[in-house]
C-alpha cells in the first residue's frame, strides 16, 4: 500500500509484467501506448483506489527468452498478469504459465489463430484474429471472379494459422488454392527469387500474400524485378502488411507496391482518436529524439486499449487479495514446478471478460476471450499510401459507404468498391491467369469409331502420323474451355493403336484416366455410378435418359372406314332423320305455293329429299317462298356448317393420328409379347435391358443407324427386332436421319459427360459453364449443326392413298349401281311389249329398246 500526499488514502500498487520485443517498432510503439494509455486513466480517474505497476521485459525477439521473462515475472515480482507477448510464437508457452498460474495473458498483437486452439481461459487477445479477415479476402475474390489463387505466406507459425481458415473460405465462393509458396522467415534475396520465377511460370496470377512487412517489402522488391508487377498480376495483401504499411520504406511502396489491393483493419477516425496520436507523437518523439517521423499503427491502438481495459477490470475488483499461494521447493522440482498461483487471478479474468467502454479503436469487447470482430477497409496502394476503395462488413458484404443508408442483403458485387489501379498502371481488371511459358498440357482420350462420326471423328493421316479429331463432343468441349476463366491447353489423343483401329472400350479409356496415364476423356462417355467410383464427371452436356425407337404402325388397309369415325353412331343417326324431317317441314310449308315441290307423289317425296340433303353441300337449286320455309333453312344451313365443319376437323386429325401410332407403346408390352429389341453394340444399354428381365436371346446388337433401321423394317417376326433401346442423343441422330421413327421415353440417366480424374479442379468450372443458360443455346446451335433433319428414308410420304378412302368408293358405287338396275327394271317394264314381241328378232328387239331409250318419256310428270 502507498500514502497519497494529497487526500490521505491509500492506494493499492498492483504488479503488472510487460513482455515485448523492443528492439521492434511495435515493441517501442506498444509500450510507449501502454505507458500514456495509464497516465491517461489515472489522470481522468484520481480518485480511483489501485495503480498498475509495470514491470517490463524484452524478449529480444526470442521465444526462450520470453518464456524467460515471463517466469521471472511471476516468480519473483508475482505479477497479476502480463501484457504480451508480442508474437504468436513466443505466446504459446507463455500462455501454459497462465493456465498454470491463473494468471491472465493479455495480447494486442499476437493475432495468430493456432491460439485459440490451446482453449487456455487465462489467455486474453485484445486483437483481431488473423481468421476474421478471411471472408473479407475472398469477397475480394469473388466480386471479381477469380477461380484459381496462389497463397504466399511466411514458413512459420504467424504465417500458416491463417491458411485453413482462408483455404475454405476461398473453396465457399468456388475458388480454388493451386498453389501454396511458403517463404522462410529468413530467407535470402535468390531464394526468394527462386520461388518467384516458379510462381512466373505457372498460369494463375493471382497472389494472396501473409508475412510481416519486413519480409514482406523484400519480396515486393524482387518480384518487381522479375516483372511480377506489371499488367495482368493481381496481388491481395492480408493486414498483415497492410495495418503496418506505414513502417513499410517508402521508396518501397512507391517503387514496388503499386497497384496492389490489401485487407485493411477499419479504425474510424474521431476527435479522441486525434488527440490521442498527436499527443503519442510529441511525448514518444521526446523519449526518442532519433525517430523524426514517428507512425502510430493498429497494435499502438490495440495496446492503449488493452492497458486501459486491464486498468479498469483491476479497479473493479476493489481491495483484493492481490498474492501468490506458493509451493515449498524440494530437490527435484523446477521453478515450473513451485511457481505460485495467483489468487486473485479467476476474479481478474471474469473484470476482463465483463469490461466494456469505448476505446481508440470503437467498442472495446470481449468475444470468447478476443476482441469482438469490426470492419474492415478494401485498400489500393497507390503513391505513397494505401486508397480506400471500400469496405466489407460480416452482415453486409462489400459496401462503397459503410454508412449508406441503402445496405442490402450479403454482397459480393464489384461495383459496390470504387475505381482500382492495377498492377502496370492498368484500370483493366485483370482476368486472373495467363498461358504460362512452360505450362502442362492436358492429354485428352478421345474415342475411335467405326460409326456414328457425328459425335466424334477421328481422321489419320498415315503420310504425316497424325490425327485429325471433329465432331459434335469436341465442338462441346472446346467452347466450354474457352469460357473457362483460365487458359487450359490440352492435346486431343485417340484411343487407337498404331494402324487407327479402337484400342478398347469406354470403361478401358476410363481405366486410363483412373491410373492417371491421361488427364481426361471428351467424348459421347455415359456417366454412370459404377464408372464415377474411379473417375469424375462433369456436369452433362446432353439431353439424359434411355429411349425407346420403335417405328408407326402401317394403317394402310385398316382405315377404310375412317370417315365414319368422326360421328358417333347417334349423332349419325339423329343427324338422318333431321335431314329427313327438315325435307317433310319445307314440304308441308312450300307444296302448295311453290311449283318444285308439286307433282306427283313420288316426284314430291324427291324433291323434298333432294333439297334437304343438298344443304349438306350447299348445292340445293329449288327455291324457297314462304317465310317460314326460308327461316327454317336459314337455321338448318347454320346447324348444317356446324356439322360438317367439325367433322372435317375431326377427321383430318383422325387420319393424322393413325399414321402417328407407334407399332410399341411401352416396355411391359414388349415383355409380354416376348418380341426381339435392339440396342447399340458394347453400350451401358445392355446390362440396363438384363436388370430390366429381358431374355438374352431377344436381344440383338447392332453397330450403326442404317443396321438399327433394317432391323426395325424387318420386325421381329421375320429375325428383326420391334424396338431399338439406346440413349436419347444416339436415338437423335436416328430420328434426325429419318421420320419414319417415333421415340418412348424409357428409363432415367445421366447423360454424357466429360471425363476427369478424381478431384480435378477441372470439373466443377467445366460443370458451371455447362449449366449457364447462354452457352445451352449454343450448345443447341452445335447440336443443330452436327445433327441436321433430314429424309433420307424410303416410303416416308404422309399423302393419303386408296386404301384410306375405298369404302366411300364402295359406298357410291353401290349406290348408282343399285340406281342403274332399278332405272333398268322400271324401262324393261315399261317396254315389257317389245321384249315380249315374237314376231321380232333378238336383235330388233335391242335396236327398238335403244331407240325407246334416247326418246322422250311423255309419261313423265315433267312433261
């Protein structure tokens, strides 16, 4: 306890260690905050009843001598807790003796996420996380569509514990890491060249880079001289650099570092934050008369920050027990082993934990034992300094102004940064890979037929040993590739042996790729579950499924009575007699004022017909008087338009229809029957027709498209076969070829597919270019090309013959043939006298009935 000269009261001394590297700027830098961060506290809270004693070690940037320094604290000053150490490497013992001694470990610069997987309670990070930035980066990513990024990073501790975190951060927006550079962290200016040259030669040319700004700056300078930092690079810097970029040589910067993009932690800018900096540089330019400019960074903020909340968590604790329990020493024990526990160390943690205010850096908050996440700034190096460009928040996304009053949903959206300054002075966004000058080309398989050279055609020139490959899976493939945001070369390989021929099936060319002796197939490969165990595939690029080819039935002979169809039975029959009771009413209203219904009887009974069933074709000749007679016919012709109108329709479908019905309507029709079906020699079609309980000997292979058809014209009756099984693109080009063909949907599968090995990062861009609905329509013009319709197929005219309308023939002939012997037997009677004469030959009697014939009859009621 300490007397105060001014108010009598006692005030209590509390020990703190303080372990930093203070031969570092951030070592000096931190501890000249710490300093005025108390005189600050105390000065504002002079009534406040305990004081922060500092005891202050330097760790010589040495983790031995950190853990040092910090045993030495706790054994023999029995600090309350320490503030350090100032890197993740020297933190991890460090923080055991805090778990150990109950002792609370307060770190503002130690941001390495590997501490928080040593879950010690005691451990208190008053930083951002390394991890908490990721996001941010691969929105970067994202916005601008990058797929492939290379991660440069330092080979120690600070360098990979951000990795994992950023890796799948990156592979959540589709981006894939092809390559990790890791630099030692002492690493001459030819190694780190010869890393860059490696890094020059391969085709991504975007860059994520972790290390130190020291490390960092050397870098710079040599990819500079390496034309690493012209047009077309992309480099994205985490905060590692970039919160430090003030301490960064200048003519570095300005030399080296322009164009690059960096992740920058968000502090914003207030009166207190200014009063702050300017009076840090008066009083840290007074101990320091040798450092002219002096640069406050993120860590000075973060420190000024952690001693205040350390400050204010002691103070809340009142008149504690501020000792040590000790331990009795023996002969074998260590100092690890008698080092003493704090006993006010539980209370301090649980002050920290609960410590809330408004620091340098905004809302000073603990999260899970570390600073709470806040915003960070998208910055363009440009000049001497870094631009912002934007922002990312972890609810909105990339935002142009953090304080718009228009925040939407989670955005990724380029438009939402501003204008940026690309490597090589450039304002074009750099497409993110470049054809390398050394790079691996694919060896593509692709299939050798000896038919169906739509889908692929492989054409040998002996003179010259090569091959010439077409069709309509390499125009697919290559205008995928070239939608790929990175250049894949790759060479297209037949699978054939010397002399051109097949070297195998599809399942021996997915054996290759499997044993990785090739890099893909591209080709009319099915993709089926058995063949993704060994190989990936790519999104399919063809219309999926098993179908049906059968051929329509022949109608001819069989529809001669199609004409009648149209009408039902009743509607035929009332249709009759209102012909018949329409010709009895316009007989009753016209026979007695109209001439042509008058005569005789039978002459009567005629006309009346006549007349009736003539509307049916509009040809009726008589006239019509009475008025009641004339709206009679009005509504009949009306009722008689209708009719014959609907049945013209109906029969024109009618016959259409029949000439559209498939010989086969389903698969269990073809089980039953027991007939013979078809498919494609050596294709997956096969085993799906045995699960399907097909007998073997009804099947019958067939190895081109003229062979499918001759099987289908034959039939299975005569050694043919009644339908033909094949996938839906292979069914296609038979459809194409002829008309003559309808297709049944059979079963479900996934189509053709590109052919890949297992995890190539080929597969899922391939797969996104597939589905996008712009290159569908190309890749139906393509199909449209390859597969063009036509009729080159005998007897595939729909024009209607004989066989279709002989009944009606039949019908008419019948009828003026009945008419001729009835006339006939009516003429004979009347001239029964001249047949019956026996004083005339035969022949007299045939001249004078010809003459009777040509003569007027006067009996006739028309004359």
């Amino acid at each position: 306890m300490a007397q105060s000269g001014n108010n009598n009261a006692q005030t209590i001394l509390v020990n703190v260690g303080v372990v930093l590297d203070l031969q570092t700027w951030v070592g000096q830098m931190g501890l000249s905050c710490i300093n005025i961060s108390l005189s600050d506290f105390y000065t504002s809270n002079p009534s406040y009843k305990t004081r922060l004693v500092l005891n202050v070690r330097d760790s010589k940037g040495d983790e031995v001598a950190a853990a040092a320094a910090a045993l030495d604290l706790i054994k023999n000053k029995q600090v309350q807790a320490i503030i350090g150490p100032q890197g993740s490497l020297q933190a991890n013992f460090i923080i055991h003796l805090g778990k150990k001694s109950h002792l609370p470990i307060i770190s503002f610069s130690a941001t390495g996420p590997s501490l928080s997987s040593i879950r010690s309670p005691y451990f208190i990070r008053a930083a951002q996380n390394d991890s908490s930035q990721v996001n941010a980066i691969s929105a970067v990513v994202q916005a601008f569509g990058w797929r492939e990024v290379v991660l440069i990073y330092v080979d120690n501790e600070f360098g990979e514990g951000i990795i994992p975190s950023l890796t799948d951060a990156l592979e959540e927006v589709d981006t894939r890491v092809s390559y990790r550079s890791l630099i030692p962290p002492s690493a001459t200016d030819s190694q780190i060249l010869q890393e860059l040259y490696k890094l020059r030669m391969m085709q991504t040319r975007v860059f994520i880079m972790h290390m130190l700004p020291t490390l960092g700056s050397r870098l710079f300078v040599k990819a500079k001289e390496v034309g690493m930092m012209s047009e077309g690079y992309v480099w994205i810097l985490t905060n590692g650099i970039t919160d430090q970029l003030s301490s960064v040589d200048s003519s570095v910067v300005t030399s080296s570092m322009q164009g690059v993009l960096g992740i920058n932690t968000y502090i914003r800018n207030t009166p207190n934050l200014n009063n702050f900096t300017a009076r840090w540089k008066m009083k840290f330019h007074q101990d320091n008369p040798s450092v002219l400019n002096p640069t406050l960074n993120i860590f000075g903020y973060w420190a000024y920050d952690a001693a205040q909340a350390l400050a204010m968590a002691v103070e809340e604790m009142g008149v504690a027990n501020f000792t040590f329990q000790m331990f009795n020493a023996s002969i074998d024990t260590t100092d690890l082993d008698i080092i003493g526990v704090s006993r006010s160390g539980p209370k301090l943690l649980q002050e920290l934990a609960d410590t809330t205010f408004t620091g340098l850096t905004g809302n000073f908050r603990l999260v899970h034992g570390q600073l709470e996440r806040s915003t960070f700034q998208i910055v363009n190096i440009n000049g001497h300094a870094a631009r912002r460009i934007g922002f990312w928040t972890q609810e909105n996304g990339l935002l142009r102004d953090l304080y718009s009053f228009s925040k939407s949903k989670y955005s990724t959206s380029k438009s939402n940064l501003g204008s940026i300054i690309w490597p090589g002075d450039s304002t074009s966004i750099p497409k993110g890979w470049d054809i390398p000058t050394n790079g691996k080309r694919l060896k593509i398989l692709v299939p050798v037929y000896d038919s169906l050279n739509q889908f692929v055609q492989v054409i040998h020139d002996v003179s010259t040993n090569t091959s010439k490959v077409t069709g309509y899976c390499i125009d697919i493939f290559q205008i995928i590739i070239e939608k790929l945001p990175y250049a894949v070369a790759y060479d297209l390989i037949p699978f054939a042996i010397p002399n051109g021929s097949s070297m195998g099936s599809y399942d021996n060319m997915i054996d290759q790729v499997f044993y990785q002796n090739y890099d893909g197939i591209v080709g009319d490969i099915t993709i089926t579950a058995n063949r993704s165990l060994y190989v990936d595939f790519t999104a399919p690029y063809t219309e999926p499924g098993v179908a049906m080819l059968v051929p329509y039935k022949d109608s001819k002979g069989k529809n001669a009575w199609v004409f009648l169809k149209p009408l039902t039975w009743d509607l035929w029959l009332t249709t009759g007699c209102f012909f018949v009771f329409i010709a009895f009413i316009v007989w009753i209203l016209e026979h007695q004022i109209n001439e042509d219904f008058q005569g005789p009887a039978g002459h009567q009974v005629g006309t009346s017909f006549w007349f009736s069933f003539s509307i049916m074709v509009f040809a009726q000749r008589e006239r019509v008087l009475s008025n009641l007679a004339r709206f009679v016919v009005i509504v009949w012709v009306f009722v008689v338009l209708i009719l014959t109108q609907c049945y013209t329709a109906s029969l024109s479908s009618l016959l259409v229809v029949q000439n559209l019905q498939p010989t086969v309507v389903d698969v269990d029709e073809l089980l039953k029957s027991r007939e013979n079906v078809g498919y494609w020699e050596n294709s997956v079609v096969y085993g799906m027709l045995k699960q399907m309980k097909f007998d073997d000997s009804r099947l019958i292979s067939y190895k081109s498209i003229e062979e499918c058809r001759a099987l289908l014209s034959k039939g299975s009756e005569k050694g043919g076969i009644a339908a033909a099984f094949d996938e839906v693109p292979y069914i296609k080009v038979a459809i194409s070829q002829c008309k003559r063909y309808t297709v049944i949907p059979t079963l479900r599968t996934a189509g053709f597919g590109f052919v890949f090995p297992k995890g190539s990062p080929l597969v899922p861009d391939i797969s996104r270019v597939i589905l996008n609905d712009t290159e569908v329509l190309k890749m139906m013009e393509i199909e449209n090309t390859w597969f063009p319709s036509k009729s080159n197929c005998l007897d595939s005219s729909n024009s209607l013959g004989l066989d279709s309308f002989w009944g009606l023939f039949l019908i008419v002939g019948a009828t003026a043939v009945l008419a001729l012997l009835i006339f006939m037997v009516m003429f004979v009677k009347r001239n029964w006298h001249v047949v019956a004469s026996p004083s005339s030959s035969l022949q007299e009697k045939f001249v004078t009935l010809g003459r009777r014939f040509f003569e007027r009859d006067l009996n006739s009621h028309t004359s």
